[in-house]
C-alpha cells in the first residue's frame, strides 16, 4: 500500500488558516500579559483561573510522553476520546462523499460523530466469535474510505482483536487505521504504541475515563505520527483542555501505582463476578472479557432488564446489536455492588 497523508486531508483542512490565539504569539512563563484581554486582577472564585490555558496542553503531553516512553510531538490531548474521533472526521471526511468503516458491534461514538460530520459508513460486522472477519474488510476497500475505526478490548464484546489482522489491514489499506484502546488497561497485551514508527496510517486512542477513574474529567488522548498530531492541533478549538484539566490530569499521571491497584482489583472482581454469573440459572453465557465489563447473554433478557431496573441496578441493554442476541453489558462494579447485583439475579 502506499500511505500518502498530503492526499487524504480534505482540501479545505490543507488550505486552513487556523486560529492563532495570544498565547500562541508568545510562550514564555513570566511577563505582563495584555494580550488577551483577560481579567487582570484576578478570578471571582478564589481559583486563580483569569488566564487562558496553554493551548497544547505542553506540560500534560510532556509527562504522558515519559509515561508512554514516546515524545510528546506524537500525543494529541483532547477534551475525552470523543474529541479526537470527531477531529479525525473532520481532517479527513469529506461530508457526503467520503466514508468511514466500523465493525459492529462497536462503541456508538463512531457511528454518532460519523452522522454529524455528514461521512457514509461502512459496517463490516464482526464474526460469531467477535473477531474481524478480515476477507469482508479487504473487499470493502475502496478509494472513498478514509479511516477504519477498530476498537480492542472491544465495546462492547470485550475482547481483544487479533494483532495479525490489524498488522495486515494496517499494511493493506492506504488510508487511517484507528485502533481505540480505551480498555487496553484491563488486558494482558500490550499497547500498539511501539507500532507508530512503523505503521504512518495508525492512530491511536486511550483515555482516562475508564483505568484511570477520570471520565467525569473529560480527558482523551490521541497518539499518532509527528504530521497526523499537527493535523490534530490545526482543526481543535484553540483551548479545548481547561486549566483545571489540566493540572489535574498531571497529578493523575504520576499516581500510576494507584492505577495499576485499581486494575487488579477490578480484574480480580470481574473473573469473581463471571464464574459466579455462569453458575446463575438465567445466565446462558458469559463472554471472555479483556475489559472492565462483561457480556452476558441471558435467557430472557428483556425481563432481567426490567427487572434490575426496578431495583436500581442499570446495566446496558446491548440485544439489538449485531451478534448481541439476548445480552446485557455489565460494568466489573465494586465487590459489595457486585454482590447486591448476583443476589437480585439469583432470584430471577
Ligand atoms: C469509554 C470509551 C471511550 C472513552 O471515551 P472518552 O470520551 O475518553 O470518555 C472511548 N472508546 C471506547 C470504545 C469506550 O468504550
């Protein structure tokens, strides 16, 4: 395949003028700042927040760097994932002419920026066991598709996808290749990121929503070649992270001994939570799981549902989904909510 990104940008994105804001004029720490009309005495909370944001997160993409072992030119911060999926679209999706591929049953997002920014989708849906089913993706190739979103772990199957099928469809197809790692902190692979060098197609995506106990932050990152982070960094709006993200996120990434904690304590919970879920008369089967959530098909779904609903215990009704028949998403919960959830399915 021959990668070439010049080619895939639209050409209203290569022809930007981006935003310059003030701070982009000047980067130094200290000075008199009169540039940006900000509030010069001070906030009206006592929060010290009457400056704009350092528009590149620098500090933030800076310490994700030594975590990663990467530099920092190939990190993109934005507001969640979510950000970083729209943005994609927009650098490369030409509304109402270009396309986008997914693989149901996947995370909704996709689907959602995809109807926004006016791009077609491709749906080559995932196999009975959840995996790529790599001869459908090869014949969907053609020159309107830009990107393929894969996600692995899985949302909301759970597991991961082959590494050999993405390192194929990787080297076959010349446009964007996502791979969404949200859940890569709940499996024993390793991340694609010491990938980036030798795949220029390859984006990928992590968070700290999920690990990292930070989705009421908002807090996504992109990792990518130098070029793709400046497409990124062109198309955002100027000050997507505020300050107090991003002060916050720098305290959070040098507490990864406390992540880690927490990840063997919900992996400990969830292959608790499955064995005894399996034991469970209205259970007809529990999925692998590479994540912090299981998939569970029950023999009457709609009325276990119903039923934990009642009692106030929601989980994600995922049956209409492709491959989905008949199942339930269920988050790994902490060991007391998982109990009050095995005892109510005891009774059904
Ligand atoms: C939860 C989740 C995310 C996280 O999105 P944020 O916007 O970072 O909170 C991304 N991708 C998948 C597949 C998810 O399930």
């Amino acid at each position: 395949m021959k990668f070439n990104l010049d080619a895939l940008i639209r050409p209203g994105i290569k022809a930007l003028r981006p935003y310059s804001s003030a701070r982009d004029e000047y980067t130094g720490k200290t000075g008199i700042f009169l540039d940006a009309n900000e509030n010069s005495l001070g906030s009206v909370v006592d929060a010290d927040l009457n400056r704009y944001p350092d528009p590149y997160s620098t500090a933030l993409r800076e310490t994700l760097a030594k975590l990663k072992s990467i530099d920092s030119d190939n990190i993109f911060a934005g507001n969640g994932s979510d950000e970083a999926i729209s943005l994609l679209m927009q650098i490369f999706i030409e509304p109402g002419k270009e396309k986008l591929l997914i693989t149901p049953p996947t995370y909704g997002m996709y689907q959602v920026a995809a109807a926004i920014q006016g791009a077609g989708v491709i749906e080559v849906p995932l196999d009975e066991g959840f995996e790529l089913n790599l001869e459908g993706l090869l014949d969907a190739l053609c020159p309107q598709l830009k990107i393929i979103f894969l996600c692995s772990p899985n949302n909301p199957s759970a597991n991961l996808l082959s590494q050999a099928n993405i390192d194929l469809l990787l080297r076959e197809f010349p446009g964007i290749v996502v791979i969404d790692e949200a859940y890569i902190d709940f499996c024993e692979q390793e991340s694609w990121l010491p990938k980036l060098d030798r795949y220029p197609n390859l984006v990928i995506l992590q968070t700290l929503s999920k690990a990292w106990g930070l989705a009421g932050a908002r807090l996504g990152f992109a990792f990518a070649s130098a070029e793709i982070v400046k497409l990124f960094l062109k198309v955002k709006a100027p000050y997507n992270l505020n300050v107090l993200t991003q002060r916050l996120a720098l305290q959070a990434l040098n507490q990864s001994a406390r992540c880690c904690a927490m990840v063997r304590e919900l992996l400990d919970e969830r292959e608790k939570l499955s064995s005894a879920l399996q034991k469970l008369a209205c259970v007809e089967h529990v999925f692998r799981s590479d994540a912090n959530f299981l998939l569970v098909r029950f023999k009457n779904c709609a009325r276990v549902f119903t039923q934990l609903k009642k009692l106030g215990i929601i989980v994600r009704d995922r049956s209409k989904l492709p491959g989905c028949r008949d199942c339930l998403r269920i988050t790994v919960g902490s060991k007391s909510e998982n109990q009050a959830l095995l005892s109510v399915l005891k009774e059904i």
